[in-house]
C-alpha cells in the first residue's frame, strides 16, 4: 500500500460514512432535543412490537446521592448537541453492517488492528503517533471512533468487492510502473473557481508572457492549498488520473511554456511546465511487480467501493426524520403553516 493509497482509502470511508455538516446550533435547555419531523406521506409498514425493556431508564450517574441521569438523559442531551452531526453517519454505518451480514461477510477486531498497522507502517509512523497526529489531529476522531466507523466499514466494503477483480493485466502493470517510476513534469498551476472564466481569458496574456505575472497570480489565486505552495503540485505522470487534457499539455510544452485554458471539474486551469523528469532507470519492473499488483487491485477496490454503495443506500431507501432542535428554516415554515390555518398575516419582513 501506498501513501496515495492510504489516503485514498480514507478519503472513500470518510466520504461514505461521514456525516453530512450541517452546522452548529445553540439549544434552549436541557430539554433541547432532536424533534421528531412529520411523518412520511408513505410511512413504512409497522415493525414487530419491541418488548418493553428498562435499559433506556438504566442510571449511568447520580446527583446529590439520590437524583438519576439515566441513560434516556444522556441520549436525549447527545442527541441534541450531536445528534444530526451523526444521525447519517449511524444510518450509513447500518447500510453497510446489515449488506454484509446478508452476504456473511464479516471483520474481526483483529483484521481491524492489522489494517490500522498496516496503514502506520505505510507511513512509517508508530501506532500512538497516528492517533494522535493523524487520527485525532487531522480527522478529529477517537481511536475507538477510527476502528468502529472507519477501519471496519472500509474492510467490511473491500470484502464485499474483492473478488469482482480478476488479476491485473501486464498493459495495467506497466500503466502503474510509468505513472510511479517514467517521465514527469514538474508544473505550476493555476485554477480560476467555476463561474470566473471570464476573469480566467481578462488575465491569461498577462500571465502567459511574463514569469512575475504567473508567479504573482499563483500565490494569489482562490484555492488556498495552491497558493501556499505558490502553485506547485505533484509532479505530472502518464497514467496517473490527472485530466486527460492537463496529462496532454504538461507532456507537450517544454519549460518555461505556459498551457492553454484548460476546463476541469475544477474550475479554469493553466499550467507552466517547469522541468522534464526523466524515468528512474535504477528501477526495474520486475522487482516491483508484485507492489504493482497491489498497488492496481486496490485502486480498483477503492474506485468500485463508491458505486458498491451507492447501489446499497438506493436498496436501503433511508428516510432521515431528525431535525435539527431550533432550525431557522424549519421554525418559519411551521409558522407559516400555522398562519394559514388561521389566517392570520405575516409580520413585515418575514414573507415565505
């Protein structure tokens, strides 16, 4: 595994079990909790009754000896402060827990602590290192949050995918020793955010002739990551996912050249070529041939893990029916159908 790799498996997880943000809001009190939205026009059919259980009444604290915070207490007080922060995270969570058991897919505690070896020794980093620098710092979660919402969901989907793949082909090897190990242009570029073409055509001459122009522009432009690093990115290989058209100009240009307008899913692109890399002779494909197998089977596990989803979620047809205590907008569209059931007049100002 890969660096590119390993963040590409964290990305995918995060990216399929993470909440959607919805913001921050301030409750009215203890009893601030999550209300209950109107029930869906088409509900579904009613489950089985749950037997009657105490658990929610279960004491997890007292208070001048004798008052309970039982665990409803603790429930309804997360909910409120966490709750749609994680109501999808958990839906998500289940979507995938309950396809796995139907299949009989499952993951043991101890693959779960030999992915996360796997991912510190990729990174040549000790295991309480990463959860403190890499886990907690950079993701904000606990190392009990990692295993149980992001290590085992992405095994459990990479089991789920694992045998759709037969073995690479050599025209698929060879692909991924050029894009790791053959020519490479080092570049700068430059991205105008979608809806700002036309700013992008009112300043390309100026960049395009002049060094300090482009240089200037690059740390200046909208995307803070880019111009932090004054516009350097990875170097460009061949068959490496870049755009097809920006792959094309960094191999056509010779340093010091300047691209053309260049449309992707980004925004506007231009790039200036500043060096050519020549391929690493010292590295042989046939000693790195069994990286390469790897490193393919799992690029293609974590491009289908998404799709895999995305057919799981449709099946599932979840319904969110938490919102969120004091939402603004949910306040006055309530206000507003009261009004017209009563008919009584908006204040002014506060037309639907």
């Amino acid at each position: 595994m890969t660096i590119r790799t390993l963040g590409r498996g964290i990305a995918t997880a995060l990216g399929l079990i993470a909440a959607v943000a919805v913001g921050i809001w301030i409750g009215r009190g203890p009893q601030a909790a999550a209300l209950a939205a109107p029930p869906p026009a088409n509900p579904p059919a009613q489950s089985p009754a749950i037997p009657a259980s105490d658990w929610d009444k279960r004491v997890v604290a007292y208070i001048y000896g004798t008052i309970p915070i039982t665990r409803e207490d603790l429930g309804e007080y997360l909910i409120a402060r966490k709750g749609l922060d994680n109501v999808e995270l958990l839906v998500n969570k289940r979507i995938i827990e309950l396809a796995c058991e139907k299949r009989g897919v499952t993951v043991t505690d101890a693959e779960v602590e030999a992915s996360i070896l796997t991912d510190c020794e990729t990174i040549n980093i000790k295991k309480a290192e990463f959860f403190r620098n890499v886990v907690t710092k950079n993701f904000g979660k606990s190392p009990y949050e990692w295993r149980e919402d992001i290590v085992k969901p992405r095994l459990l989907l990479t089991k789920l995918v694992k045998d759709k793949f037969p073995k690479p082909t050599e025209e698929e090897l060879h692909a991924a020793f050029e894009a790791l190990y053959g020519r490479m242009a080092e570049v700068r570029v430059i991205i105008w955010p979608k809806g700002e073409e036309r700013i992008a055509m009112q300043e390309y001459d100026a960049i395009r002739k002049d060094e300090q122009g482009f240089a200037h522009k690059a740390r200046a432009q909208a995307n803070a990551s880019l111009a932090a690093t004054e516009g350097k990115i990875k170097p460009i290989a061949h068959n490496a996912g870049v755009h097809p058209e920006v792959e094309q100009a960094a191999f056509s240009l010779q340093p010091g050249e300047v691209s053309r307008l260049i449309a992707t899913p980004e925004g506007t692109m231009v790039l200036k070529v500043d060096r050519i890399i020549e391929p690493n002779a010292k590295v042989k494909f046939e000693e790195q041939r069994t990286a390469l197998e790897k490193d393919v089977y799992e690029k293609k596990v974590t491009a289908e893990i998404p799709k895999l989803f995305a057919v799981l979620k449709e099946e599932a047809k979840p319904m969110l029916i938490l919102k969120r205590p004091n939402d603004p907008v949910a306040l006055e569209r309530e206000a507003v159908q009261e009004i017209q059931q009563t008919g009584a007049t908006m204040p002014a100002g506060r037309r639907p």
